[in-house]
C-alpha cells in the first residue's frame, strides 16, 4: 500500500489576478511561486489554459510555460492543459517541441478536451477550424506522432519538436479521457480540484483500460487537489472565503477576479450555493498541517494515486507561499 511520503507532490497554478491588481503582477507572482516550490521539493508546476476569464492570467500557455522554465532549474514545467480542441496538434507539437529543445527533460504536455472557455471564445479561438472535442482521439495521435521519430515517408514536421518525445498527459474530468489514455498507455490527471464527484470511478476506468506502451509499464495516476493551509485551523477557513468566492462568482457567470477573504459568508451565498460550492470543493485540503496530513492519508489509501497536484488560490501572494510551504512540511512527513 502506497504511503503519504511515497507520493509526488506538485503544484498546478491558475495565475489568478487580484482585484486591483495586473497581470503582470500575476505573471511575476507565477515564477515566484515557482521558484519557491521548486526550492520545497515539488515534482513540477503546472498552468492551465482558460480564455476570457478576467481572473486567469495563464491563456498563452506555451508563452508562460517559457518564462517559468527560464526562470527555474531543476522543476519539471508543463501544461495542466492546453485544450486541444482550440488548437492545429502541428503548432502545439511546435511551441512544446520548442520549449523541450530549450529545457529538456523539464517540460510536460498534458491535454485536454474542453474548450476551456465559453463558446462564443471557442469561436474566435479558432475560427475555420471545426475544433470538435469529437476530434480529440485523432488529434492525440496526430500530436504524439509529431512529437516523436521521424518517419521517412512522413511530409510535415514539427520543427522544433520531431524526436523530443514531449511526455504527453491526458486531463479529465468525466471518463472520456480516463479510458482514451489507459488505451493509450499514457499518465492521467484527473481534474478532482473541481469535479471529485467522479474520481474514484475516472481512476478505476483508467486502470481498467490500460494497456502497457513506450511510455508507461504500469497506470500513472495524478489528482487535482484544492489546497488552503494556514497554521491553524480558523485562519484557513478564513483564507478559504476567498476561494468560496471565486467559485461563486464562476458559477454565477461573474468576474473572477480575487476577492479579499471574508469573516463570513452568510449573506453572500444562498443555501443551494454553498452546497455547490461544497460540492465543487469536495476534495479540498482546507486546514492546519495536521488536520491537511490526516486527510492526505486517508486520500492516498482510498485512491493509491501516484501523485497530487495542489492549486492554492490565496489573495495575498504570502499566503498562498506559506500554504504551499506547510504543505511541502507535510507530504515529506
């Protein structure tokens, strides 16, 4: 049985922007993290594409993921994900076959179906392209092939990219992509930072599905992790009014922008909300170490994951360098 202090531990970051503040002090926030993170022992650091979201600074992923490596050097720096549908697999194969050229052995490319936006942005996203998730399977293909040897009788390249063997990752939050990238033989990241209703069947119909490949012998699970780690307990659930926020004003359709916590939030949420909320939340690490370490325990028996990934959305910069801290305390025990 797996342990608490056999896990990988790794840090996926939204590149939230604060109310009153920039995206550029979003930005310079992300490498700070990262530089920190890396410095704590995390395994490595993801961004995630969204688009029209005045909250999220991280939409030109493969931009981003060049200043964080750049600014590191030993963390591995990925994508948690690019959604493929918006994009031609020849021109991701050539930002990331660009990145790994340039930090190899440190970049990851993990994949996922949503548009990662509304569907009016998908739109202008992609304009002529169909960019249907029902693609996805073929356009998986199309990449990995891109990213790997190169064939004599193949006619387009990726340059830079042929021959890098980017690792690929496939991302989810339904079953989709759990049984595509057991069949594939290829790690999954299950999103149970935002979707935990359907995590422990997504990881059973993964290993269910897998099939040995180049890549991977066994099945390789990650999960998505909420996290809020103060040194007590009362100060992290004051700190978790913030992120209460932020889901709030998502599932209202508002700006999501940071908002400063809150010594309560009656008044701000009916009833139904924040048992949505709650829902959304279900798996999220809100606490003093010892309470995160007991319910970190109890996750890795339940699921055996190879790994988790934590996104802490703090408003203040510190808090969010401390939550990550405690955390690192905890996972190597």
């Amino acid at each position: 049985m797996k342990q608490l202090s056999d896990t990988k531990f790794s840090t996926l970051d939204l590149v939230p922007v604060r109310e009153n503040g920039s995206p550029a002090q979003s930005l310079r926030n992300s490498l700070d993290l990262a530089q920190h993170v890396e410095k704590w022992g995390y395994n490595r650091f993801w961004v995630a594409e969204h688009h029209n979201m005045d909250g999220i600074a991280s939409s030109a992923t493969s931009v981003l993921l060049g200043y964080l490596a750049g600014g590191t050097s030993t963390i591995r720096v990925g994508s948690g994900g690019v959604m493929l549908p918006n994009h031609a697999p020849l021109v991701i194969a050539e930002q990331f076959g660009t990145l790994e050229s340039l930090y190899p052995g440190r970049i990851d490319l993990g994949l996922g179906r949503a548009p990662g936006s509304d569907q009016m942005t998908a739109r202008a996203l992609r304009r002529e392209r169909s960019g249907s998730a029902d693609d996805f399977p073929e356009d998986v293909a199309e990449l990995v092939r891109y990213l790997g040897p190169r064939t004599p009788d193949q006619r387009i390249i990726a340059m830079p990219g042929t021959g890098t063997n980017v690792p690929v990752w496939l991302l989810g939050s339904s079953l989709f992509s759990a049984q595509l990238a057991g069949e594939r033989g290829l790690p999954y990241a299950f999103a149970s930072h935002f979707a935990p209703r359907y995590m422990h069947e997504a990881i059973r119909v993964y290993r269910n599905h897998f099939k040995p490949s180049a890549v991977l012998d066994k099945p390789y699970v990650m999960l998505g992790v909420p996290l809020v780690a103060a040194d007590t307990d009362e100060q992290a659930d004051y700190l978790a009014t913030s992120v209460y926020q932020r889901i709030l004003a998502l599932m209202r359709g508002q700006s999501l922008v940071q908002r400063p916590p809150v010594k309560t939030m009656d008044g701000l949420w009916l009833p139904h909300e924040k048992e949505a909320v709650g829902d959304f939340l279900g798996l999220a690490m809100i606490g003093s170490p010892a309470k995160i370490r007991g319910k970190l325990e109890v996750l890795i028996e339940q699921t055996q994951a190879d790994e988790l990934i934590f996104t802490s959305d703090l408003y203040e910069h510190a808090d969010r360098l401390h939550s990550y801290e405690l955390l690192a305390q905890v996972m190597k025990g």
